[in-house]
C-alpha cells in the first residue's frame, strides 16, 4: 500500500489534525500479546499449570475455570484457546472441550469479519489492532485436539463431530488457503481414523488412515489397517501396497485382548516475541519486498536522525522440543513414534510472512509521516509548532506501534503417538513428558479400546 503526504494548507487540515491529536492523548502504548503471556509460560515452565489458569482466568476477567469471558474478541478468544490447551494438559477435559469449541467459533466470525477497517488501524497504528486471523495450523489442531477430549471421555458421537469439523476445515485450508502439506492433517486423521474404527465405520476409518499415512509417524497403523481392508471396500495404491504386505493380527475379541492408543505432547511451539530495530537495517535486510516509494519515503524519514525505529514481530525460542517422553504399561515400555513436529509447521508459516510483516511494519512508518505531516500542517504558518506537532506526532504514533504478537502459544512443540494391544483386564499406566507425569490404571474390556494423552507443557 502506498501512502502519500497529504498537503492541506491549514484550514481542512485542523479538524483532523486535532482529532489525531486528541487521540493520541488519551491512549497509552500497551504491552504486546506475548508480554501479557509471559507469566503463563514462566509459570508452565516452572510445572505450575493451574497457576497459569489462574492468570488466565484473570486476564480474561473470570473467577473460575468453568467461566467464559463475556467478550470473546481476538484477545479472548487467545486467552481461551490457551486454557482449553492447559485445562488438557491437567486431564480437565469436558473444562476443555468447552474452551476449544468456544474459541473455535469465536475464530472462525473474527476471519469472517476482517475486513478494511482493520486494514486501516494495522497500518495507521499498530500491527496488534486488527482482528486475529489464525494461522492454518492452529485452524487444524482445535479440532485435532478436540478430538483427544473426546476420546479420553470415550465420547465416539462428540469425537464425529470432530472429526467432520475437520474435515470441513482441510478443505476450505486446501481450497481456498491452497494448503495440503501441513503435518499437522496427519495427527487428525490419525485420530479420525481412530473415531471411525471404534464407531464400527471401516471405510471412513480407512479414508482417514490414509490420508494419515502420508505423513511419517504412523507406523502402528499397518496391522489396524489391514484388518479394517478385510472388512471394508475403500481402497488407494497406498492402502494396497499395505494390504498385499501379510494377513493381519487376528482381531481384539478373538485373541481376547484390547486396545491401549497413547498421545503425548510435550514441550510448546515457539511464540512471537517483539523486535525493535533501526530503519535502515530493515531497508537492508527486507529491500527486495519494498515498493519503491514506500522506500524511499522510509529513507526520508530516517534522514530526520528521529523516529527510526520499526517495531515488528519475530519468532521466539520453543520449549522442550527435543525432550524424549516415555510410557510403560504395567512397568514395560512403550515405543511412541513422533507423529507431529508443531514448532516446524510454527516456523514454516512464518517463513512464509515474515517478508510481509516488515513490509508492514514499514509501511505504517510511512504513514505515521503522513500523520506527522498533516499534524504539522495544521499549525499554518508557525514553522516551530508545525514541526514539533508532526515530530510529536509520528514518536507517539511509533511508541503506540505494539507489534502483533499473538498466537496460540500453549500448542506442545510435538506430539507422539502409539497404539498396544493388551490382554482384556487392568494395567497400570504411566506416561512421563518433561517431568510432567500422568498415571491411571484403565481397564481394558475384550475387544474394547482407551486412548491415554498427556499435554506436557513445561
């Protein structure tokens, strides 16, 4: 976008001049996004996730958990999509589902209502001012871990109904976001495969399965896969290959034997972190994503020797990544596969914008020296007035410049995944991610199936 200076010789110039000015007046630069976060995260870092509810709940302005904030707005709807992922990781989970479904909803109307005006305030005042607009990942994983919710509570109706919110999502992020290589689709199809072959739906399970094989990390689905193929008649050139690959296992009821899958998250992806640097390093590093004009009006300003400073985002560091979580049942280990590798598709988006976040950054420089310039128009003929007002105007406009930092910053770094089958009884289970350690006995039923996660968000 290019902004030019306007050049109002005074009178048509003052009434906005003034507005602009009253404004600036009333309001007071605010902390970013992940500044207002950061007692979360210090919190999860120190093992402490319901003193991060706790702040939560605060910055939303709830007493309890079980509260919604009566504006769920870009802000809101981040603080709740943040507690439905630490509700999760302390095994709170109809708490979780409730936060995930709201925020989902909420979301989805803020990208329907993005429009110009939003445009405006990003570009005139901070690039935090507009409405949020998640990125395709996060679209994927409220619905993937959502799903989690359902099955811990071996809830297959609410799980469905996951699974096909899904399903709408991939296809509006491949059609109209031109998306389809995101890892995170594998996860969800794993586990809307899952949902379908307990629902005794075996061609569903098995259009979801394979659309989870295209990605690594899903090795245990040979054998579940070959027994849905005796029973139903999707087939792909990736399902027959595994179908000609041996006879399956026989089935959980005829060896008297259940199922045990396991999901385990640790660590969490990288957040977006505010970046402060002079004009002319941006110039540099980001010339070929300029226009022409803008740089060159960039140049200008920095030429003043005041107000050169461009405030953008960047990513932060992730936590605990490269942990290696563990499972045992009944004292023996569990081999989980790395299934997803979230802090990747975190740093993959951002390759893609990165460019086009100091563009904008820059640009709403150029037009803070267009509101300086008419600011400064506004004083007539007082040479000193006019250039204090436009100075005055453009620093105030550059200390109000907040960087949008926002995301969904409780997302694990990675998840893990596996599936066991056990004789029908009791076992006694463990999972460890990070420190963060979860143990349950479950009981297993002939034939029957229970999904085990853990969200180790330290």
């Amino acid at each position: 976008m290019k902004f030019t200076a306007p050049s109002a010789p005074g009178g048509a110039a003052r009434p906005l001049a003034g507005t602009i000015l009253a404004l600036l007046l009333v309001t007071s630069g605010c902390a970013s996004h992940s500044e207002r976060m950061l007692p979360v995260r210090t919190a999860l870092d120190d093992g402490q996730p319901r003193e991060a509810l706790r702040i939560l709940n605060e910055a939303m302005g709830v007493q309890t958990d079980a509260d919604l904030p009566v504006k769920l707005d870009s802000e809101n709807s981040l603080y709740v999509l943040d507690r439905g992922s630490v509700q999760q990781s302390v095994a709170q989970f109809p708490a979780s589902q409730r936060d995930l479904e709201a925020a989902d909803k909420a979301v989805d109307m803020l990208d329907i209502a993005h429009d110009a005006k939003d445009s405006i305030g990003e570009y005139v005042f901070s690039g935090s001012s507009g409405k949020y607009q998640a990125p395709p990942h996060e679209k994927l994983l409220v619905n993937t871990l959502d799903m989690i919710n359902y099955l811990e509570l071996h809830d297959l109706n609410g799980a469905r109904v996951e699974a096909r919110r899904l399903a709408v999502m991939q296809k509006y992020i491949a059609d109209d976001l031109h998306e389809q290589d995101s890892a995170a689709l594998g996860l969800g199809a794993f586990l809307a495969g899952l949902t379908f072959e307990k629902s005794d739906q075996p061609d569903e399970a098995l259009r979801w399965y394979d659309q989870a094989l295209q990605f690594r990390g899903y090795g245990a689905l040979g054998d579940p896969v070959r027994r849905l193929l005796a029973r139903g008649s999707y087939r792909s050139p990736r399902l027959k290959e595994i179908e000609q690959g041996g006879a399956p296992a026989p089935g959980l009821d005829e060896a008297g034997e259940g199922e045990l899958v396991f999901v385990v998250g640790y660590g969490r992806v990288p957040p977006k972190e505010p970046q402060r640097i002079p004009i002319g390093l941006a110039l540099t590093l980001f010339s070929g994503s300029i226009a022409p004009d803008d740089a060159a009006a960039a140049n200008r300003i920095a030429a003043q020797g005041l107000v050169t400073w461009i405030n953008f985002p960047t990513l932060g560091r992730e936590q605990g990544g490269y942990a290696i979580p563990a499972a045992t049942v009944d004292g023996h280990s569990v081999q989980l596969e790395e299934a997803v590798n979230v802090s990747h598709e975190v740093r993959a988006e951002w390759k893609k914008i990165e460019g086009k976040i100091i563009v904008s950054a820059i640009t709403r420089l150029v037009a803070r020296y267009a509101a300086g310039t008419l600011a400064g128009a506004a004083a007539g003929g007082h040479s000193l007035l006019g250039t204090i007002l436009s100075l005055g105007t453009q620093a105030t406009l550059t200390a109000l410049d907040t960087p949008d930092t926002r995301s969904w910053e409780t997302l694990p770094a990675r998840v893990a995944v596996a599936r066991v089958r056990l004789p029908a009884g009791k076992h006694a289970v463990r999972v460890d991610a990070r420190g963060v350690i979860r143990t349950l006995n479950v009981d297993l039923p002939k034939g029957g199936w229970s999904l085990v996660s853990l969200m180790g968000l330290r």
